[in-house]
C-alpha cells in the first residue's frame, strides 16, 4: 500500500477474497486456515477468471482494461508453482498413456483425468487436453 503498487494490491486483495470465498464453500471460518492445494486451486481460478477477462476486454478493444488484467495476471502467477510447457505435458502424456495402456480415442478422459491428477496445479487444463487430443486424435 506504501509503494502504492496498484495492481499488486489489487491482485492481493482478490486472493484474499477467493481464499475467503473458499473457506465459506468448506464451511470453515475465516480464521481457520485452508491446505496448500486448495490455496493453489483458488488462486489456479483467479487466473483462469483474468485470461477469460483479458479475451473479452480484447474484443471490446477496451485496451486499458486489458492492460489492468494483464499486470494482476503476471502478480497472480508469481503466486503459483512453474507451470509446465506444452512439450512438457505432451511428454507427461505419452508416459501415461503407456503406463495405462490407452490407445483408443474414446479413452480420452480417462487419460486426462489420471494427467491432471498428476500434474495438479503444474499445467491448465486446456493444454492438457490438447496433448490427449494430439497423442489419441
């Protein structure tokens, strides 16, 4: 607040009006403390709520909005572990496939299920299920 950092203060006080939100969906108290994954989870949320903020702004050619987005969005991922890259998920995918056995394209969930299990908190959901898309088509 002393350095008046706009956008950090903004993206601190989303985090902690998620992890609020978060421990009201547990039936927990706001003094009460949530585990790391389910921190993580919140903070994965206001991520995915930024990029789907910045798709929308971009077509309304609202460029300052875009701008404010973007800066939380770059505060918000410092707060999460290294994400993985697309070559990276790719290869996590073919090693379960051949762990599961999976070849058949129908079997496709099953294998984007047991990958993000895996990879929890490492890699978005939408690269995921690209990768399993290109390994079963």
């Amino acid at each position: 607040m002393k350095q008046q950092d706009k956008p950090r203060l903004r993206a601190i006080r989303a985090i902690l009006a998620e992890l609020t939100n978060e421990l009201v969906r547990h039936n927990k108290k706001p003094q009460e403390q949530l585990p790391d994954q389910e921190v993580l989870t919140a903070i994965n949320r206001l991520v995915k709520q930024r990029r789907d903020s910045i798709t929308q702004y971009q077509q309304a050619e609202r460029d300052e909005l875009v701008k404010e987005e973007e800066e939380e969005l770059q505060i918000l991922l410092g707060y999460l572990p290294r994400q993985l890259s697309y070559q990276e998920i790719l290869q996590a995918a073919e090693e379960k496939q051949q762990e599961l056995g999976l070849s058949q394209p129908q079997e496709k969930g099953k294998l984007i299920g047991a990958l993000m299990k895996d990879l929890q908190g490492q890699a978005d959901g939408a690269e995921v299920k690209k990768a399993v898309e290109e390994l079963l088509g």
